[in-house]
C-alpha cells in the first residue's frame, strides 16, 4: 500500500506514538487502548458512507484515498484514513506546524462557522420573538392567531433544547445523561398535558384533555415520524447511489434481509434494549381499555420501567456524539464556554415553554369552539405539530446520513419517554393539585384512545423486532395512521367509537400475524435486552 516517504518524529508520549505508528504502518491497530473507543466510532462513521469519509479526512493525499476508494471496500478506506485522521489529530494538538505533511489554510477552515451552524439558531430566535413580544406586552390576538404564535414558539424552544442536550452529552455521565435527555425530549408534551391534569382536579371537564395530546403526539411519533424518517432514508440512500455507484454497491445488496431492492434502515443490537422495553410498557396500557382512573400505581409501573431502560443504558459505553448544525459549532468552544452556552440554550428554551403552556393551551380550546372543531381533536393533533417537529427535524438530517441508531433510534427513545414519564407524571400533577391519592379519572373516549395507542405501538414494535424497518412496512405504518386520522376528523362522535374500536382490532389481528410470522426473534431480542451486557451488545455491532 503507498505511504508518504518520510513521517515527522517529535518527542511524544507513549499513546502519541502509537498514533504516528499506526499512520506511518498504514494499519488499524494502532497497538494503544486509549485509542479504541474513538477508533470504533470513526469506523461505523466510515461503514456508513465510506467516499464521504474519505474524501473528508484526506484532501492532502488525495492520490492514496482515491487508488483505495476503488477496490469498493469500505474497510481499506478504514485503514489508510483512522490512521490519517488519528496523526492529524496529533499534528493539529502537538505540532506548531508539520515537518513534511502540511494542512492548507482552506482544509483548516473547513470545520470553522458554517452557515448550516448558524442559521438554525437565527430561526429559533425568530420563532420565538413573537411569543416573547406577545407575553411582555400583554397583548391577546385572535385564539388562531395565538396559537399559531405560541406552536411557532414551542417549535424554536425544542430546537433550543435539542441542541443543549446533544451538547450535554459531552459532560454528564452515560445514564445521567439519557435521564436528562429524556425529560428534555418531551418537556413541550409535559407542559400541555400535565397543565390540563392539574386543571382537571379544579375543572373535570379538563380531565378528558390531560391525556389527549400524549395520545395523539404517541401516534403522530409512530405514523408519521418512523416512516418518515425511513423514507427519508430511502430517498437519501438513492441519491448517494446515484453520485456513487461504485462505492454503493455492496451497501445496496445488503439493504434488505429478504435480498430485494427494498431499502431497510437497520439499528444497532443495543436497540433491542429500546424495542422489549416499549413493547412490554404497551402491553401494560392495553388494560387501559377497562379502567376507570390512571393512578399512583401506574405511575411506579411506568417510573419504574424508565429506571430499567436508564440502567441498562448507563452501563453501555460512552460514544462521540455525532454533531449536526449549531451542536457542532458550540462543541469547539472552551469547555467553561461551551457548558455555558449549553445551559443558556436549555434555560431559555425552558422558560419559553413554561410562559407559553397555558396561553397555548387555552387558545387551542378556543380556536376550536370558534372553528366548531372539538376541543379534544385540536389538543389531540394540532399541539403535537408543535412540539413534536423539533424532534423530526434533526431525525430525519440523521436518516438523510443513513445513521439509523441517531435518526429512527432517537424517535424509538422519545416513544418510550413519553409512555413511561410523561403518562406517569399525569397522576402525580392530579393528586398534587387536588390534595388526593386517587387517579385521574379517564371517560370511555380516553379508555379507546389509549387502548388504540397501544396496539398501534404494539404493532410498530413487532415490525421492528429484527431492528430493522423497510420501505414497505413504513408505508403500512403511513397508511394505517393516516386512515385512522381521517376517521378521527371526518366521522361523527358515535361513529369514531366504532372507528377506533376497529383500528385497534386491525392493529393487534395484523400483530399477531407478525408474531407468529417472527416468534423465533422473540428469545433472542429479549436476552439482548436484559441479560447481554450492554458493553457486548455495543461491541458487537460496530
């Protein structure tokens, strides 16, 4: 394999060595442990899209990255550019300037501010200055026109704390760091729902709403977000096809189980850590059906579940985390810095959706009575428009980039953040309010809506119980959801009763089918999930 003639050789420490070693043999064991957490990050990054990556990392030897770019194997590139990367990495750290290999000031800026980095955040600002104009100054527009206003807000608020917790992950520990992130992820959804439950002890007219925005924002995540993100995924995985078939191609022959053409985004095997547990949580809310109140029991249940799936993640190793747009600006900063630009973007965000959930909240119900459009459906679909697009947006940037664990696994996550803290806080925010240890009560509605939101969930992990979804069952999923939602719109109140009655039937019937079809992957996803050591399972598929 051709190398540069001759290699700098500084007085360095031992794991600097290994670095300049590894590059000057032009091999991936660079002999040195420090390195090996970072060694296999850049390798699922090069598996994923090998030409991006080389041509990334590898503008001053252009000549040896394109002679290995055409054998088509995406573990050459491997070995020439960790190896290049790590000695940059030094060169840039220990060395004033390079000796025989030298960076171009233009490669340098490279990774200085981008517009990509900067104007998301200009956006986020301006999404939220007419909520902050409208709550300084007093001044109520028409119900529409304030919940248009204040939905703008919640969106540029949950962008603010996407970013702050992608960039807490840099300081928190592992399991620390999912905990927070979870509350995060869905701290929109908490203030609409757990402001009507603490409504609803003064108000039992509200009781109906407190769980109507989780229902709705629960099969929006599923109906709308996988299969979005899938597709996505798809149309991203075709163009680069398109710009470079050669380097595709054994990419392509894989993309599916079955061996057809149909694109299959696949997660890693610590996913099914995620999948057994939301699967088991919507097992538990099929009871639903025939209960009466949601109570302080169900809250352990549901706590309980999210203390077992933070537990398993904490043990898994810590990974680089993967940077788009302004997280990747704000993560070059110095640490005192960056950790305070995290916390501003968290605190401000969180302010916002505080002030803006009950003007949100109360507009909803009133555009609705004035659009003659039930109360229920406009909490159930529209508030989750606004507080579940932050989530999408830099899902579907991840799909685009074919990083399946950061695009379909965030969105698997926030499902099960929303069944287990969100349905679990709901009791605790009633007998708080009230003063009383018995549940929120739930009307016949609620009792379908929460059973029909199982059954989607119970359904959607069955697909996904191989930890992967294709094409075809995304457009299932689409289909289903899109129907349901048109019932949910179109037909009259005693009519959606059947509706959502026969949706859940079709769910579970066509649920059952898989679980037959794919009964011998249940023991191995549930041993994966709570026997395997986290560590294994992350090892094992990189």
């Amino acid at each position: 394999m051709p190398r540069p003639a001759t290699m700098p050789s500084p007085a360095v420490n031992k794991t600097d060595a290994a670095v300049v070693e590894g590059f000057t043999q032009q091999r991936v064991a660079v002999a040195d442990g420090a390195l090996a957490a970072q060694l296999d990050t850049d390798s699922g990054v090069a598996k994923r899209n090998p030409r991006e990556y080389a041509f990334t990392y590898s503008g001053w030897s252009s000549e040896i990255a394109d002679g290995l770019l055409k054998s088509g194997s995406w573990w050459n590139v491997l070995t020439f550019q960790e190896n290049a990367i790590r000695y940059l990495r030094f060169q840039v750290g220990l060395m004033d300037k390079a000796d025989n290999v030298t960076m171009s000031k233009a490669n340098a800026s490279s990774s200085g501010i981008q517009t990509g980095q900067v104007l998301p955040i200009a956006i986020a600002v301006a999404l939220l200055l007419p909520a902050l104009a409208l709550l300084l100054l007093g001044f109520e527009p028409a119900p529409l026109l304030r919940v248009l206003v204040f939905g703008a807000a919640f969106i540029g608020a949950a962008l603010l704390l996407t970013w702050g917790a992608e960039l807490a992950q840099l300081d928190l520990p592992q399991g620390l760091a999912v905990a927070i992130l979870a509350f995060i992820a869905i701290l929109p959804e908490y203030a609409v729902d757990l402001l009507f439950a603490w409504q609803a002890a003064a108000d039992p007219s509200k009781a109906s709403l407190a769980l109507a925005n989780m229902t709705g924002a629960n099969r929006l995540l599923i109906g709308i977000g996988w299969s979005l993100i899938v597709i996505v995924g798809a149309i991203g995985a075709r163009r680069a096809f398109k710009k470079n078939s050669k380097s595709d191609k054994s990419s392509r022959k894989s993309s599916d189980s079955t061996g057809s053409s149909c694109y299959s985004m696949q997660l890693s095997r610590l996913a099914a850590v995620d999948v057994v547990l939301l699967g088991f949580i919507s097992l538990y809310m099929l009871q639903m059906l025939v209960r009466s109140s949601l109570t302080l029991v169900d809250t352990i249940v549901l706590f309980g579940a999210f203390g077992f799936y933070v537990w398993r993640l904490w043990r898994a190793p810590k990974e680089e985390p993967e940077f788009i747009g302004p997280p990747a600006l704000i993560s070059t900063w110095r640490p005192a810095l960056r950790r305070t630009a995290t916390i501003g973007l968290m605190a401000v965000a969180a302010a916002v959706i505080l002030l803006s959930a009950e003007p949100f909240s109360s507009s909803l119900v009133m555009a609705g009575n004035q659009l003659g459009i039930q109360e229920f459906l406009m909490v159930q679909w529209i508030a989750p428009l606004a507080t579940e697009s932050a989530e999408l947006i830099p899902a579907a940037i991840f799909a685009w980039r074919q990083s399946a664990d950061e695009g379909l696994g965030t969105l698997l996550s926030s499902k099960i953040n929303q069944w287990t803290l969100l349905v679990g806080a709901i009791p605790v925010t009633y007998s708080l309010s009230g003063g009383t240890l018995s549940g929120l009560p739930i009307d016949t509605m609620q009792q379908q809506e929460i059973f029909l939101t199982a059954a989607q969930s119970i359904f959607a992990v069955l697909l996904l119980i191989n930890l992967r979804l294709n094409t075809r069952e995304a457009g299932l999923i689409l289909t289903l959801f899109l129907a349901d939602f048109a019932a949910s719109v179109t037909l009259s109140p005693d009519e959606q009763i059947w509706a959502r009655l026969g949706f859940s039937s079709l769910y579970l019937i066509l649920a059952i089918g898989i679980a037959i079809k794919r009964r011998r992957l249940f023991a191995p996803a549930i041993r994966d999930s709570v026997m395997i050591d986290p560590k294994q399972l992350a090892r094992e598929s990189s």
